[in-house]
C-alpha cells in the first residue's frame, strides 16, 4: 500500500492504551502526528503554545471519536513544561511516548553567526534545544514509572550536514542529533527508548521559511535538484515515522537517526546550486 493512501481508520490499533505527550501539535507534522497517534489508539496530550491551533486540534480528534486533550504550554520554559507534565499526571497513571516536535526558525533573524543577534540565538535555542531538556526532565522519571516507553526527537537535514545561512538553527539541531544518542545510551537500561527523526522538504508552513534564499526561494528547482524522489514530503508520511518509533514495532530501535528528506542528505553541497543548469536540464 502506498504510504501517502493510508487512512486513518485503516490503522491496526498498536498505540492502544499509550499515553503519549508531543510539542507543537497545533499545526504542520505535530498536528499529523496528534491525529494519526489518537487514532492508533492513543490518548494523546497536545502541548501548543498557540491555543487556537491546539484546540482546533483536540476538536478535531475528538470529532473523530479519538482522544486528546489540548494544554497550552512554552515549551521554552520550565515553569510552564512543568506545570504541563503536571497535568499530564493528574489526568493520567502513565506516560508512554514523548514527541519533541516544536521547532522554530526565524526567518531574516537566523543567519549567518557573525550576523545573529544574541537575543535571537537564545530564542531559537530556547525552543528548539531547551524544550527538549525541559519536557524529558518531567517525562523521563512518569516513563521509568510506566516500566518505560519512547522519545522521539526532531532534528533536521541541518543536524546532519552543514546547510548555510541558518546557523541558530542548524545548532540546534545538531545538539538534537547527540542528545538523542546520549539519551538513549543512558536511559536504554530503563526500557526508555531514544531515537530521532531528520525531516527535510516537507510540505509545511515554515518549509519557505526554513530555506536560506528566502524570498528568492525556488521550490521547483530544489526539488529538481536537490530530491531524489522528486517531490515534496507530506507531514503524514513523518507522522507514519513517528507512529512506528512510538510503537511496539520499533522496539529495538534505540539511539537511531532517521533521515525522513526523500534523500536530499545524501545529495550533495545545499550551498550555492548552479540554478541555471538545473533549469536547462528540467
């Protein structure tokens, strides 16, 4: 069956009775992820500092008879991951799974580092580096509780190869990719799995955002370039990703780092394309 074709009511219930927390669920892959988990069976906790794509959320899988349960939270701030982790506890006996999806980058902020100012550095570290060490503070002693469970982290393309332009961020998510592997060898022994996904060229929001040519940005050119499958990626085809690292059919996955970019980081420079030969070529 072509991954991209399946429905939600055709899943096999394997997130049934799982508790699972994922960051930045109001829109985008974290939005697909809530969705997808809560019809696996999942009683999924969104954590979305935008109350108005978390509740549309939480209405949505409801609407679908799944369930969720929408807390507005800054992941960039301890006082606040805990009070949701808090809640997280009071509703529930167990934590299962921990999605650390909420990212940022700041388009014509982030950039080259001797052009980044430092409040900006700071904030994209707040939220796309700190959040991870607030939310596995909480969640990690419920999962060693619940006899163990699954991280998922979130990194990028930029974790794994150098991409310009976009220094702050690509920190960030190079920090994610060592995290995850520290993580899993330390909390391995207790049952917690650790493992992360590397997105890159998904259809989503902060795709445009994300690229370093801004405006000048030519989508048709880097997918020919760029992609080997030649297309965009969905945030559904990266739900599905996660869906199977929060799942029993991952169980001996631990420490791994999974390029889900339709090949783009085994492709070459991001740099400075030779646009013009592309587009001869397409």
């Amino acid at each position: 069956m072509n991954p991209i074709s399946i429905k939600y009511e055709e899943l096999d219930m394997r997130l049934a009775n799982k508790i699972c927390a994922i960051t930045g669920a109001g829109k985008g892959i974290g939005r697909a992820a809530a969705e997808l988990f809560a019809a696996a069976g999942a009683r999924v906790f969104i954590l979305e500092f935008d109350e108005r794509t978390g509740l549309e959320t939480q209405s949505a899988i409801r609407r679908d008879g799944h369930q969720a349960i929408f807390i507005k939270c800054d992941v960039s701030d301890n006082a606040s991951v805990q009070a949701a982790f808090a809640r997280i506890a009071a509703e529930s006996d167990a934590l299962h799974v921990l999605y650390n999806n909420a990212s940022v980058y700041l388009n014509g902020k982030d950039g080259l580092i001797t052009d980044i100012e430092p409040e900006i550095w700071n904030r994209v570290l707040s939220i796309n580096l700190n959040s991870i060490y607030h939310c596995c503070r909480y969640a990690i002693p419920m999962m060693k509780n619940s006899g163990g469970g699954s991280i998922i982290n979130t990194a990028s393309s930029a974790g794994v190869i150098g991409i310009p332009r976009c220094d702050a961020y690509t920190a960030t998510k190079g920090a994610t990719v060592a995290l995850t592997r520290s993580l899993a060898s330390e909390y391995g022994r207790y049952g917690i799995r650790t493992n992360c996904i590397a997105p890159a060229a998904i259809a989503t929001d902060m795709i445009k955002e994300s690229n370093p040519d801004g405006d000048d940005f030519d989508s048709a050119t880097f997918i020919n370039l760029r992609t080997p499958l030649r297309r965009w990626g969905t945030p559904k085809e990266v739900a599905q990703l996660a869906l199977f690292l929060a799942s029993n059919d991952s169980s001996y996955l631990n420490g791994a780092i999974i390029a889900a970019d339709g090949g783009i980081t085994i492709n070459g420079d991001l740099a400075y394309p030779d646009i013009e030969s592309v587009k001869e070529l397409a």
